[in-house]
C-alpha cells in the first residue's frame, strides 16, 4: 500500500493527472474574502493532509464569480435554492464567468444544435418531462452517433439540464456525439421512484427513438453529478439487471459518476459495518480523517428525506446504491470524488464495492477542492478534468478506432 506522500505525488504528477498541490502566496493563506470563501466551500486552509490542503487556485477563480457565497440559501430550503438556481446560478453573466475552461480541444469547436423534446412517463399519471437534446450538424456514421444521457444534480430537489449546459455542448462538440439532458420530475413534489423513473424513461426513449436522432444504441454512456450521479448508480444497476429484457438492443459502454451520492447516511453505516473486502490505496489514503459531523449528517438525511419520501426505505439498493449486488453485467465505471468534499468516502467506498462484485471500475481524487469543484472552471485542475472526462468516453465509445 502506498504511503499518503507517494499516493499524492501518483495523483498529482501522473501523466494523466491534476496539477501539484499548492498553498499559494500569502494572499491565499491571508486575503479575508479568500478565507471567507474557502470556509464557505468547506474547505480547510490549516489541513495538513496534502491532498485536503486547499487548491488556491480554484479558490481565487471562485472568487472572481460575482456570488455572494453568505447568502447562499441552506441546501435542504427547497424554494430558497430552487430561487438561487434560477436567479444567480443560472445567470447569464454568471454562467459566461464560470465556463471560460481552457482546455486542449480534440478539433475546433463545432456549432451545436439544441432540441428539446417531450416524454411520456410511463407512471400512468399522464404528465410528462422533459429531455434536452444535443449534437451538431456533422453527417454521422452509417451506424449512428454514440449517445451520453446527463443527469444534473441538486439534491433531487433543483436543477435542470441547465446547469450542465456547456459541458454537454463541449462533449458534443468535441466527441460528435449526442448528449442527452433529463429533465427529470423533482422532489419533494416527486418523490423516489419518480426521478428514477423518468430516468429509465429516458434510456428506453432513447433505445426507441434512436433512428431519429442517429444514435448507436451500441454506445451509450451514463453520466452524472451529486444527485444525478446516484441516480446514474441506481439506473446502472437497473441496466444491469434488465438489460436482456426491458434494455434489450441498448449497450451501456461507460458509467461516469461526478461526485455521487451512494447512499442514505444510515445505509452507508450499515455497508462499513458488514463490509466484507479490503479497503482501497484510495480509501487508505483518508482512514486518519474523521468522519462528517452528526450536524452535516443530519442535514444529508433530511435532504435524502425530501427524496425518499414518507414511505420510503433509506435502505433499497435503488436510493442507496451501495447496499446492491453488483455483477459483472454491471457496466465499466469511473467515479470522481473531491478530496474536501463529505461525500469522498462514500464515492470510493462505492469503487472498492463495484470492484468487489467483479466490475471493471475505477476511481479518482481531485485534490484540495470541495464538493462542487466545477464552480469554476477555469482552473487547471478542472480543465485537466474535463480532458480527461471527455478522453474515457472517446475510449469507451472507440472514437479513435
């Protein structure tokens, strides 16, 4: 096993990896704002863990955004930050600062066209969703274009495909592929099984509609952020289980998961309890930190309340992917965890877990950011993560074949 120092330098120096950590000058350990803004994102600039130690660089570009980071509602306010995402997040101004990404394009950028599409969801209640198309004008190939299904994250209580636009334009663009945004139903209005639900609608949409819109139902991707990334998990794991029946003709190439939510705290318990397999180099890199506080917990569990609804087990494989039974039918999987970020422990957890039941899985540490590292994506540690998101997909769809 790795010692910390060496696992970092393999993170932070490897061919295909992130820039070196860095406490910056003395205006990143001193400047108030910088302070208030790494203490707002959670991060912790007196951590003497060399991958917790905060990226400066990410902190300073943050604060360039015009956010007043105080008045960012509480994550579990429904309104509150379904009124944040509408009014600040997704400002225009806002959304221009935050993408100036800089990184190295596989071929000039393309013209990507938008449609927007409506799904009938299969609950029998009549109402419907929304999906968010994109791809350019290029002419596809004879067997049809691979297709990338988005899911936002927000907690299952806000977003909208919105909020990962760009990326899927700039995966569009540089992939020739087709991106696909679910604009899946909300809770707590809709609570578990609706945003599953809608999500399963949407990769049967796309299985049926595939000569429509070009798609090669032999290269799909599964791809999502937070929430979105558990509802990734739980939809792979579907995948995997009726893939010769209500999934049939439809092949899932890649899974990537941004930051997931593998578990309801209390299921997440319940796996390290019974868990039965060795920790990860990973995993072993954080074994001395502690864990979330009951306070940051408590809030998870309300937020994953709002989800689960009032009758809902926090202990169903769909809500807490961790307490599955992986098989290799599982589809290949990357996951992404932020060093600073509460949720890092369940997202490699979940790795080491895929791995156990025999999936070809793998996972990564983005060193000193939190959470939501794609605040700001003008930072060499983003930019280098978007290459590197969009180069497994190019590998997994065979692009360069």
């Amino acid at each position: 096993m790795l010692s910390t120092e060496e696992a970092t330098a393999s993170i932070t120096n490897k061919s295909d990896g992130f820039v070196d950590l860095h406490h910056g000058n003395g205006l990143g350990l001193t400047d108030p704002l910088l302070l208030a803004i790494a203490a707002d994102l959670g991060l912790n600039l007196s951590s003497q863990h060399p991958l917790l130690r905060p990226n400066m660089d990410f902190v300073q570009e943050v604060a360039k955004l015009p956010i007043d980071f105080a008045s960012v509602p509480s994550g579990t306010d429904v309104q509150g930050m379904r009124r944040w995402i509408k009014e600040v997040y997704l400002d225009p101004v806002l959304i221009e600062a935050r993408n100036k990404c800089k990184f190295n394009r596989r071929r000039p950028q393309q013209k990507v066209n938008k449609t927007v599409v409506s799904v009938k969801s299969s609950d029998g209640s009549g109402e419907t969703f929304e999906l968010w198309i994109y791809q350019t004008d290029d002419k596809p190939p004879a067997r049809g274009k691979p297709a990338l299904m988005m899911l936002h994250g927000g907690g299952w209580i806000h977003g909208t495909p919105l909020c990962d636009e760009v990326f899927a334009e700039t995966l569009a663009s540089e992939l020739d592929i087709v991106t696909v945004g679910v604009d899946y139903r909300l809770a707590p209005e809709y609570p578990f099984p609706t945003p599953l639900n809608d999500c399963v609608d949407a990769l049967k949409w796309v299985l049926q509609h595939a000569d429509t819109h070009n798609i090669d139902t032999s290269r799909i991707g599964l791809w999502g952020a937070s929430a979105g990334a558990n509802l990734a998990a739980a939809l792979a794991v579907k995948y995997s289980q009726e893939k010769d029946t209500q999934f049939a003709g439809l092949s899932v190439s890649l899974v990537s998961l941004v930051v997931p939510v593998a578990g309801h705290p209390k299921a997440f318990s319940r796996f390290s309890k019974n868990r039965k397999f060795p920790k990860s180099d990973n995993e072993a890199l954080f074994e001395e930190e502690s864990p979330p506080s009951e306070h940051v917990i408590a809030g998870a569990e309300k937020l994953l309340g709002m989800y689960i609804g009032e009758h809902g087990d926090p202990f169903d494989p769909l809500i807490s992917p961790i307490l599955a039974n992986p098989t290799p039918a599982h589809p290949r999987t990357h996951i992404t965890v932020a060093a600073c970020d509460i949720l890092r422990d369940q997202g490699l957890a979940y790795g080491q877990f895929l791995r156990s039941g025999g999936v070809q899985a793998t996972d990564e540490v983005l060193p000193g950011v939190p959470h939501a590292f794609t605040y700001s994506m003008n930072t060499p540690l983003v930019e280098r993560w978007v290459e590197d998101e969009r180069d497994r997909f190019a590998q997994a769809f065979a692009l360069d074949e």
